[in-house]
C-alpha cells in the first residue's frame, strides 16, 4: 500500500494515528483511523468495502473516523473517534485467518482503538476479531455482546424526532402527525413500531419487497409510497431518511414538504451547504450523528459487561441531546448541524483537558 503518500491526508484531516496494516497470504490491507483520543480510546466499526482504490480508502476511513469522535463526544461516552477499512470484497475475501490477522493489528494498538461491525461485518464477525484482541465489541450475545444495535439506534432516532416535534411545535410528541420513512431495514421497521404507538400515522417506502411484505403485515395502517421521491413530496410532517447516506441533496430539499427531517441514515447531507438550504426553508434538521448514536452506545455498553436497561437509559438521553442542540443552534444563529458540531468540539476539549490533571 502506499504509505507515504498518505501522510499530506492525514495531517490536513487532524487525526492523531492512520495505521496501515497488511498480511499478504490472506489479501487483508486494512486501515485504521484514529481521529481522536481525547475522550477515551477510539471507537469505531470496521468497514469491509471494495473500494475502487486505496485513496479511495483512506479518504473514507479518514471522514469516518473524524465523524465518529463526534457522535462519540455528543453521546456522552467517554470514548474517542476511530474507524477502520478494510479493503476487498468480503464475498471473496473474508475468511477465518484474515479477520485472525486483522484482531492482531487491533491488538497490536494496545487499547487505543476499540472495533465493531460497520457495513460488510457482522457480529459473527466481532467474534472472530476477538479471538485475537479484547478491543472489539458489538459481539453476538452468545459472547456477552449485545447483538443487533438497529433496537437502541430507532429508540434514539424517536427520542431525537420527540426532541425536534418540541422545538418546532411546542410538544414532544409525534401524536397526530404524518411521518414519511425511507427505508424499512432494521432501524426503520422498530422506529415505526415506536412512531404508530406514540399516535402518528405513517408513510413509507423501500426498493425491497420483503421490508414491504413485512410492513403490510406487521402495520396494515402504514401507507405504502413507490419511492423517496413521492414520500417526500406528499403530505408529510416528518421525513426520517433510514436508508442510505445523501438522502438530503440539491434536488430534494426544494421539493421537501416536510417541516423537520430526523432519520437513522449517515451522512444524509448529500455535500456541505445542505444544512444552510434547509435552514433557509425553515426546515428543522437534527444532524444525522447526533440521533443515530443509539448503536454505538449500545456497543460502547457492551465493553462495561451489556446492560440493555443502562444502555437504552444513554439512548433516551438523546432527546436531552438535540434539545439542547436546537436551543444552541437558535441562540448562536446557526444551522444545528453546526451547533451539534460545536458542542462536541467543546466537550472534546473541556474533558480531554483534564487529562493534563496529573494523576499517579
Ligand atoms: N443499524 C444501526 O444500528 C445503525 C446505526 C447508526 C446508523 N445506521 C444507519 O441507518 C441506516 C439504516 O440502517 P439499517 O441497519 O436499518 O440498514 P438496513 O440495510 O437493514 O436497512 C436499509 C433499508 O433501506 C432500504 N433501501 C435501500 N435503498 C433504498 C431507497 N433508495 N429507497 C428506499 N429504501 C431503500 C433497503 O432495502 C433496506 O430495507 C443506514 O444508513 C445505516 O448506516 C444504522
């Protein structure tokens, strides 16, 4: 891999340790990114993507990586931001040995970076990682882990959009409101659940009939649309984007009916300047890292011994969260996707100072 041209990367992103890691019998070129410590040690899921080239890779593990401090610092958790790639089709390549070497390169960080699954791994996945490193959570239950995370990921994305309906219309409730829901996997089919009991009446849409049939099953009431386009531009509330990344772009946002958009998605803003184009159509938009932080702290849990009644306490505090982003993003007169990363920048630097507190 090349290294060296790395390193203009890295040092204009402000990570604090890219590691490169290969084992070449097994095909595993993997990076590690490490953004911030300041908290804790990092934490983060691995990656297993085919990307077309290692620039390609190392710029995703670096926006990932830097992202993850974030959520992190805005989640409460005493832990930093990291994020790791590994590069290859896992079809092809995933195997027993090369998830073994892998473990060891985490290992061989000594706690700085934690693990977990992100896409292309699963907790199948974790406990093969961890048969070589502690640093790994986000394990099958049948090893302590907490297993699917999508459960507390909706629970906060709900208290996330509570916190929003209070901002925009005076209580914190989604009772007699219309919520468009893009994406029906394992985050948008439990924030349904929580949407239809809190007394909301929901629309929704996803390209795979199996989520459709489920819905049709599970929640007959749910209206079903053919695609995001005819969700956003119908009669809706709310739109929660829980499918892919850059759900918010040049096209969508003019034909948004919508007055507040919270979803599960990352990276919804599909380029910078989205935020400021909402804000303009006096759209309310909770930034996509503040409310999806139910996963990672169900996995930042796991590494204390899983308490899903403390975890799932952490993941309610979300609603405290956006509100006071929303209220700081209103006082400071900027969009709440700045807020949010203003207050996580604070908190990385408040709490991280205390370390120079010397202790024995
Ligand atoms: N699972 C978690 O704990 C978690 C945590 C944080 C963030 N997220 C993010 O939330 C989103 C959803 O995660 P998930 O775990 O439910 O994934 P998932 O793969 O289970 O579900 C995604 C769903 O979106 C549907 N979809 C794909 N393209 C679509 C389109 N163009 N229009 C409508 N539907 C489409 C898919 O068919 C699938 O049903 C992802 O962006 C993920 O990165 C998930």
């Amino acid at each position: 891999m090349g290294v060296f041209a790395s390193t203009d990367q890295q040092v204009s992103a402000g990570h604090e340790q890219v590691v490169f890691c290969q084992d070449k019998p097994t095909g595993l070129k993997a990076i590690i990114g490490i953004y911030s410590t300041a908290l804790g040690p990092a934490l983060g899921g691995t990656r297993f993507y085919p990307y077309a080239s290692e620039a390609d890779a190392l710029h995703d593990v670096l926006e990932l990586s830097r992202g993850m401090a974030y959520k992190n610092a805005l989640a409460g958790l005493d832990l930093g931001g990291g994020k790791a790639v590994i590069w290859g089709d896992p079809d092809q390549l995933k195997t027993e040995p090369l998830l073994r070497a892998y473990g060891r390169f985490v290992q061989s960080l000594g706690g700085r970076y934690y693990t977990a699954c992100d896409v292309g791994t699963y907790v199948q996945d974790m406990d093969v990682v961890a048969r070589e490193t502690r640093f790994v959570t986000g394990r099958s239950v049948e090893h302590g882990g907490a297993g699917d995370s999508s459960v507390l990921t909706a629970w906060g994305v709900f208290q996330g959009m509570r916190a929003a309906a209070e901002h925009q219309w005076g209580s914190a409730t989604l009772g007699g409101r219309r919520i468009g829901v893009s994406g029906l996997g394992k985050v948008g089919k439990h924030l349904v659940g929580h949407l239809i009991e809190d007394g909301a009446t929901v629309v929704a849409t996803d390209v795979n009939e199996k989520a459709l049939e489920w819905v049709r099953h599970t929640y007959p009431e749910v209206d079903l649309v053919a695609d995001a386009t005819a969700l956003i531009t119908s009669d809706i509330d709310v739109y929660a984007p829980c499918a892919l990344g850059g759900a918010l772009d040049d096209e969508t946002v003019p034909a948004l009916r919508a007055t507040i958009v919270v979803g599960a998605a990352n990276n919804q803003l599909a380029h910078p300047g989205i935020e400021k184009q909402l804000a303009d159509r006096g759209v309310l938009y909770a930034p996509d890292y503040v409310v999806n932080a139910g996963g990672v702290i169900q996995v930042a849990d796991e590494i204390e011994g899983f308490n899903f009644e403390r975890a799932k306490l952490r993941a309610t505090r979300i609603f405290d969260t956006t509100r006071e982003i929303l209220r700081l993003a209103d006082a400071e007169g900027v969009p709440p996707a700045v807020a949010a990363d203003r207050l996580a920048e604070r908190r990385m630097a408040e709490v991280g100072r205390l370390r120079s507190i010397h202790l024995t």
